[in-house]
C-alpha cells in the first residue's frame, strides 16, 4: 500500500506540476458544472431523438444515475477519508491550487470523474447509432474533466481512476436496467393493446 501511495502522489505531482496562469483559468473553467451544460442539452436532444416513446424512462434513469453516482462517491469519501493532496498535511503545501480552492478534507474518489464517466458511458451505450462521434467526444468530455481534478490540486491520479471506474460500472448498470425495463415496458404495451 506504501509503494501504491507513493507512485500515485508521485504521478500526481508530475501531472499537478505542469501549470501556468492560462491554464489555471482553462481548468478552472473545465471543472466547472455549469460549463458542460451546451453539450448536457446535446446529450439529451440525442436520446429525444433516440428514444421518444420512452424519454420519460431515459429522464428518470439519469436523475437516479447521478444521485447513486454521488451518493455511493460521498459515502467512499466518508469511508475511506483519505485525505485530498490539497489538504494532506504531509504534502498540502507544495501542491498547486487554483483560486484557493482545496475542496472538502476528503477525496477518495473524485465525484467529477465518476458523474462525467457515468455520463459518457451512458451516452455512447443508449446512442448507438452516433456511437463512432460520440465515443471521442465522451471520452474526451470525461477524461478532461477528469484531469482537471488532478490540475487543481484536488484528486490524486487513483481518486480519478476509482472515480472513473465507478462512473462507468454505474452506467452500464443503468443502461442495461433500463433496457429490460424498456424492453418490458414495451410488450407489455403490445399485449395490452390484443
């Protein structure tokens, strides 16, 4: 565990080291919720578009995703309380920090890694039919948002990994769930109709 440790913080003040004043602005922006909400709406004109019988059951499936995503997120946090590299006593004061932002004391695992994978990994698994644009452009979405974490000082690379892993077993989850009840939804729709 001491060797892990030791190759995440080190990774991580590889990563966190390389800054500048335009890129402090540029993540900042990135790790912002808000700044992803252009490319939210897109998301959810494509699954209208996908799924327009059942958007209802697609709508509900997201809301119940990000809520499990976040929960099962803070509740790592409160479990494992490892601290954040910007809060680590150890370490705190040689990380780079934007706008003196240190986050809460814990950060195992990073809730904006698993909510942008979550995400990504449902869009690519529910719009087939885009699926060859929108893997870069999911992909890209989850893993820069993810960086940003580390930019700012307040992930270690694992928080990310843990997080991103999370993310993406919470969407196939969801996204196969949501199939059968479809699925279900559907038939019985059909036999109610004979």
């Amino acid at each position: 565990m001491e060797v892990l440790t030791y190759i995440d913080q080190h990774i991580f003040f590889i990563l966190n080291g390389y800054h500048s004043a335009i890129f402090d602005r540029i993540m900042w922006i990135i790790s912002e919720k808000v700044t992803w909400v252009p490319l939210y709406l897109w998301f959810l004109w494509l699954l209208f578009r996908e799924y327009r019988k059942n958007y209802w059951m697609v709508l509900v499936a997201i809301i119940l995703m990000i809520i499990v995503s976040d929960q099962l997120c803070n509740l790592s946090k409160e479990t494992v309380m490892r601290f954040r590299p910007s809060n680590d006593p150890m370490i705190g004061h040689l990380v780079h920090t934007v706008n003196s932002y240190r986050g809460g004391s814990y950060g195992f695992y990073s809730g904006h890694a698993s909510n942008s994978f979550a995400v990504a990994v449902f869009m690519i698994v529910m719009v087939g039919r885009l699926r060859k644009i929108l893997i870069p452009i999911c992909l890209f979405y989850a893993l820069i948002v993810s960086y940003s974490r580390i930019y700012l000082g307040v992930h270690y690379p694992l928080d990310v990994l843990a997080g991103a892993l999370a993310g993406s077993i919470i969407a196939l989850t969801f996204g196969g769930v949501l199939s059968k009840v479809r699925s279900f939804y559907n038939q019985k729709k059909i036999s109610d109709l004979q």
